[in-house]
C-alpha cells in the first residue's frame, strides 16, 4: 500500500520545527572597503593614458599583475558606455620596444605597397 503524501509532509513540518537552518539572525550589511591598487601610482583606473586611433579603437598603457602593456584595441559601445572588445592586442614592454625598432621598415613596406 502506498505511503500518504499527507504523511510525508507532516513530517517534514515536524522535523523543522521551530529551529532557524537559515545562519545568524543578525543580517547587518558590511560595508566592503574600497580595493586600492598599489601597483599603479597614478590613482583612478580610468586614468591610464590613451589615445583614439578613429573608429573606436585606441592605445592604452596600463597595467597588469605588474607588468606594463600597450593594449592597441576596438571598444564597443555598451549603453552609451565604451568597453574593451575582443579584437585588439596586447604587447609587453619587450614587445612593445621591438616594435617600435621596426616602425621605419613597416612605414616604408606601406609606402611601397
């Protein structure tokens, strides 16, 4: 004969009974301290140095778990809000140096292209 779901259910009502498996009953919020970064003596985030290169890309330094980076990316526009896209590179301080010993011969690939 099959058990009554009426069973089933008073039994769950007795087994919680009047304790509280919630936590604590005193919920007051904590208010969360401001992460501050160390690593960067140049304050706000929003700060880093940055140049448009036209069509919502542009050159970023900043930096990353200590290391310096120029970011060369397209940014998309998140509700009036431009964030980072997928489409962009990122190079190192090395990198970023050999590049730069390079721009004459690429500038003179492009004028002979």
């Amino acid at each position: 004969m099959p058990k009554d779901k009426g069973d089933r259910k008073k039994k769950l009502e007795e087994s919680s009974g009047d304790s509280d498996s919630s936590g604590p009953t005193d919920r007051t919020p904590v208010a969360k301290k401001p992460k501050s970064d160390s690593s960067s003596s140049k304050g706000n985030k929003d700060e880093e140095p940055s140049w448009e290169l036209g069509n919502k890309r542009f050159v970023k330094v900043n930096t990353f778990k200590g290391q310096v980076y120029v970011n060369i990316r397209e940014f998309y526009d998140d509700g009036g809000t431009l964030k980072p896209g997928k489409k962009g590179i990122s190079l190192s301080a090395t990198q970023w140096q050999k590049f730069k010993a390079i721009i004459d011969e690429v500038d003179e690939a492009v004028k002979n292209a």
